[in-house]
C-alpha cells in the first residue's frame, strides 16, 4: 500500500500527481474464500478489515451488489456520538467511538473525524428528566456528557432562537463534547483501502443472487458472476437485510423504511457543532465544504424505494426553521432518501442465524454511522471465532423470543 | 406524496391524513396461556417486509379515525387497492398484480 504523507503530496506534485496508484485492486473472484462478507458499505468494509488486521484472516471477498460505499454510508448525516442510555447499547457505541478517536491515524486515511460535539435538545419537562438520567447512566458508564441550560446552550450556539416565542421553548440539553461528524465516504474508502492492502478481495458489481445451504450449514453465494464457496458469511446489507435473510430462509424482526436527508447550499462558518432536537424532530450540523445537512424521522411506511414523502420533508424543515430562523431562506440543494433496516427495539442485531456458519450485522436503523467501526471490530471477532464478540453478544436475534430487548426508543434522543 | 383512496370515507385524501401502522393480517395468539415464547416473539416483532408487494394497516387519523389495509407496493410505492379490515386482498403477490 502506498502510504499516504504531506512529504507524498509534495512528491507527486513533481509528477503532476499522475503516479498515484489506485486506492484498491478490482480482483476477480477466486472460487473459494474463508469467508464471504455480502454487503460493501462502511460496516462490511470495517469487517473485512479488522478481520484481517486483528484477527489474521485475509482470504476474504467482500461482495458489493453496486460501488463501494454507494449505499447508506453515502447517504447518512455522519453524526457520531456514543450518548446512549443502555449499558449494553452504551459500550456498543462507546467501543466505536474510541474507535473513531484514532481512525484517521490507524487507517493511514484522512477520516476528517472531527469532535465539534453533539447537542440534544429538551423542550419539555420530561425532556429534562429524560437529559438528566441519560447524562447520569452515560458518566457512570465513563461515557462523556453534561447538561446544560439556556444560557450555556447560547454560549455554544448563538444563532438559535432561545427565546420564549417558539412553540416549544428550549429548556436545557445534554451535551457530548467528544461527539461530532466524519467524512462519510472517507470512512468506506479508508476502511476499503486498509483491507485490500491486507489481502482482501472488493467485488464490486457482485450482486448475491442466492445463499446456498448444505443442510442447515452455508456453504456459500449464488452471484451474478457465479458461485462463490465460504463456510463463514457475514451479510452486512443494511435495508436489503430482510431480502437476504428470506434467501436463506428465515425471517428478520426488521422493517424496511426510507430515511430522507438534505443538504443545503454551501455557505460561510455559521454552525460549529451538531444539534439534535428530538421533540420538535430536526438536527443539524455544517459540514466543511458549508453545507448545512440536515435530517430527522424515518418515513413510516415500509419502503425500498430509496425517496420518501414530502410532507416528512416539510416537517423536517419546520423544525430546523423554529431552532434556527436565521436558515429560513437558506436554499437547499439537494434531498435523497436511503433505506434503514428498524429494530423493534432501535437497536441492531449482531448475531448467528437459524443457519449454521451465517451470521447477520443489521437493524441499525437510522443511526448506524457513527457505529461503523466498532461494529465492524465486533463483528469481526464474531465471524472469526464463530461465537458472539462480548459486545455483540447482547445484540443477538433471540432476544425477540427471550423478551431481553435493550429499548433504546427515545432514549437516546431518537434523533440520529 | 401518496394519495390514499379510504374505503370507510369513500374518498382518495393526502397521506398526511393517514398513518401506516405496518403489515396487516396478524392474528392475535387465540390462546394467550399456551402460546410459546417463540410465538409471541414471531407475533410481536417478526415482520414479512416484502420488497414489492405489502398488505399493510393504515388509520385514517385526521379523516374519520377507522383502520383499513392497503396493498401497496413497497418499490415503487404504487397502491394497488385499499380494503376494510376483514376483507381479504384481491391483489396479492401470487396473482400478482390485476389490472
């Protein structure tokens, strides 16, 4: 792999940056891998590399139905924040989180992972009373995280309207100051180039067409470009998990919905951290090219359709424009909609399957990016050592047969 | 923007008038005591969530506040037929979709 420096900058310039060499190759398929990982976004792409980076295991394909990263991990509003109010959801996210900490440096790749903090918001009692108790669980769980009043919210945010005229007057937030925002698509690049640097196979245009069985073992894909033997496969396929899970011949407690997200048009630092409001049901954030993203509810009917409805749009908006009048006449430029795969519980599922050797990362709803490394790290152990990752194993489908949920509903500030 | 026909009003109204509440046609345990852990669980939290045809639960909540299903296509989010709750679909995957 070519390693990436300011002194490598400098050097290519001289060449007119012509020598560069591709990020990763595009192998074709051997007939037999370790394992098979079916799905090429940021959390198939965080699998294949912790597989082969802390677990010695490179003889594996990741196959992508599309690019690489062109799925949700395009399509997200990159927030990253561990403020969950679970113990077990709380790690989950804390592990990705000290992850995220030194990506950029483990990676050899400019994540642009950049800890400007994240705001929720309260704007009733209950609000409060729910900030209170999951600022509480998050320290005792060694997880940062403060809450603030109005006037220390102004300090942080002077352009929202904090005044009393507004439907839902703020009254306080909590705060997580080691929050903040990635660069999304530098995330599966990254993550892409370490595993193909380590010996991993990215089948690109690779679509799984079948997963065939040998009694109730896998034994490997059906794609487009042929049949491909593993006896371990990892299917990490976000909002397509339940088709996946229907080839295998087993159902999901997931539901399929779009989630829609806007960017504005480009403008000078006005926002220099996120802000999330769960009640009023908007959050935002600047990205550093100056786009404001903005984003908020899932549409609530099932949907694969990749857009949703308008009115969920105009909602959205609402919100944004009561916290932030000054962004009335911002204009925005573009609006897209990604599929999410909902938990009951709004947590994800990290787990072995009814079939022997298949395992399953999904159900991470709208909030799976800030989760990407820690769930490829997890999952990664789960595959290699065939049982569930300490972390993981609370995630497992059974606990909608055992009733253990971890409820993480507005717990977390719903708002992802 | 969906323009959803309701069967109870007899009129095709905006979708902000109406909210999904998911797959339709899900029986209640009949014998609550004798229903297994796994049953219970398949009953609660375990969902078809076809990609292409969906028999799904929809309330009428800013009309006239009545439940009814829609078969709708969860693609390109075409709705086939909307029906009362006891009816039985006329459009249903295995036929596929009547003109």
């Amino acid at each position: 792999m070519q390693h990436y420096s300011g002194f490598g900058l400098v050097k290519h310039a001289l060449t007119y940056h012509e020598n560069w060499q591709r990020a990763w190759r595009n192998p074709t398929p051997k007939k037999k891998y370790d394992i098979v990982i079916v799905g090429g976004g940021g959390h198939g792409l965080a699998t294949a590399y912790y597989l082969a980076k802390e677990h010695g295991i490179t003889n594996v394909a990741v196959v992508e139905k599309g690019w690489l990263g062109g799925g949700n991990t395009a399509r997200n509003t990159t927030i990253v924040r561990s403020n969950y109010l679970w113990d077990e959801a709380a790690w989950l996210y804390e592990h990705a989180m000290k992850l995220w900490e030194g990506l950029s440096q483990d990676l050899n790749y400019n994540v642009m992972y950049s800890q400007r903090g994240v705001m929720n918001l309260g704007h009733t009692l209950q609000d409060m009373r729910d900030i209170h108790r999951r600022v509480n669980a998050n320290r005792l769980n060694g997880i940062d995280g403060e809450v603030l009043d109005v006037k220390q919210i102004q300090e942080i945010v002077p352009i929202m309207d904090l005044s009393k005229n507004t439907r839902y007057p703020v009254m306080g937030a909590s705060w997580q100051p080691r929050g903040g925002v990635a660069r999304h698509d530098a995330v599966a690049w990254g993550f892409a180039r370490g595993a193909d640097a380590l010996g991993v196979d990215m089948l690109q245009q690779t679509e799984v067409t079948g997963i065939r069985k040998n009694g109730n073992k896998v034994v490997g894909v059906e794609t487009n470009r042929g049949f491909i033997a593993a006896d371990t496969v990892g299917v990490v396929t976000a909002g397509n998990s339940g088709v996946l899970a229907k080839m295998a011949g087993f159902q999901l407690p997931i539901e399929s919905h779009p989630l829609q997200a806007l960017v504005s048009e480009p403008m000078k630092p006005i926002l220099d951290t996120v802000v999330m409001s769960n009640k009023v049901h908007g959050y935002v954030s600047q990205s550093d090219k100056g786009d404001l993203v903005i984003g908020a509810g899932i549409d609530g009917y099932n949907g694969y359709g990749q857009r949703g409805s308008y009115a969920t749009i105009e909602h959205t908006l609402q919100a944004i424009v009561e916290m932030f009048p000054i962004f009335s006449r911002v204009r925005m430029n573009r609006q897209w909609g990604g599929i999410v795969d909902t938990c009951p519980d709004a947590c994800p599922i990290i787990s072995a399957t009814p079939v022997g050797g298949l395992f399953f990362n999904c159900g991470w709803g709208t909030g799976g990016f800030k989760a990407t490394p820690g769930s490829g790290n997890v999952f990664a152990a789960t595959l290699a050592a065939g049982k569930a990752h300490p972390l993981a194993a609370p995630f497992s489908i059974d606990r909608f047969i055992s009733g253990k949920l971890i409820d993480e509903h507005g717990a977390a500030g719903v708002a992802h | 923007m969906l323009h959803i026909y309701c069967p109870h009003c007899a009129e095709t109204r905006e979708e902000e008038e109406f909210r999904p509440k998911g797959e339709a046609h899900i029986a209640r345990p009949v014998e609550p005591e004798a229903t297994s852990d796994e049953d219970w669980g398949n009953y609660l939290f375990f969902r078809k969530n076809p990609r292409g045809l969906h028999h799904e639960l929809w309330y009428h909540a800013a009309g006239c506040r009545k439940f009814f299903n829609v078969t709708r296509d969860t693609v390109s989010y075409q709705i086939h037929e909307t029906y009362k709750v006891g009816q039985k679909p006329s459009v249903t995957a295995d036929k596929g979709a009547a003109k």
